[in-house]
C-alpha cells in the first residue's frame, strides 16, 4: 500500500520547529504549502506523528525479519530524526512529551 503522500524534508524541518517550541505559524508559513492556516498546520503535526509511528512499526518489522534493505532516502530521514533526537532542547522536549502522554 502506498501512502497519499510522503514525508519530506520540509515536514522534518516543520516538525522540528514544533518540537522546539517555535509558535506553529512560523514554520507552518515557511514550510508547509497551507502557509499559515493552523488548522492544518495542527493536522500536519498529527499526521507526521502518525507517520513516524507508523516508520517506526515498519523499520522493526524488518529488523526482526532480518531485512537491512533501506532506501538510501530512509536512511537519511533516519539519520536525520537521530541528529535532531540528539540535540539538547529537542532531546528535553521530547522527554516532556513523553512524560505527559503517560
């Protein structure tokens, strides 16, 4: 099954403001094409949580089967999400959401 639409580098750089705490509208109006309708900036935010999740289902998946066959733009969002978990304020914010959601 292949997705309605895929995750690019403007919805990693969107989601990073987000996680950084910026006000929404400022990334929504620099990397989204909706601009600065929050509504679907705030649906955006939701679907690529969903995705994530969702990549995060799949990439375990195929660990347990033991398939290593990424594509080489897979591995660089991965890479990508990794660096940006790594950052000390992006690294704070997403153990308060953790800590909230539980």
């Amino acid at each position: 099954m292949v997705p309605a639409r895929l995750l690019g580098q403007h919805h990693v750089a969107f989601y990073r403001g987000y996680l950084e705490g910026v006000e929404l509208a400022r990334p929504a109006d620099r990397y989204l094409e909706a601009g600065l309708d929050l509504r679907l900036a705030g649906a955006t935010v939701a679907w690529i949580e969903a995705e994530l999740a969702r990549g995060v289902r799949r990439l375990s998946t195929r660990q347990a089967a033991g398939i290593q066959a990424l594509s080489r733009s897979t591995r660089a969002l991965a890479m990508s999400l990794c660096n940006l978990a790594r950052q000390p304020l992006v690294g704070q914010m997403l153990a308060l959401r953790e800590a909230a959601s539980e």
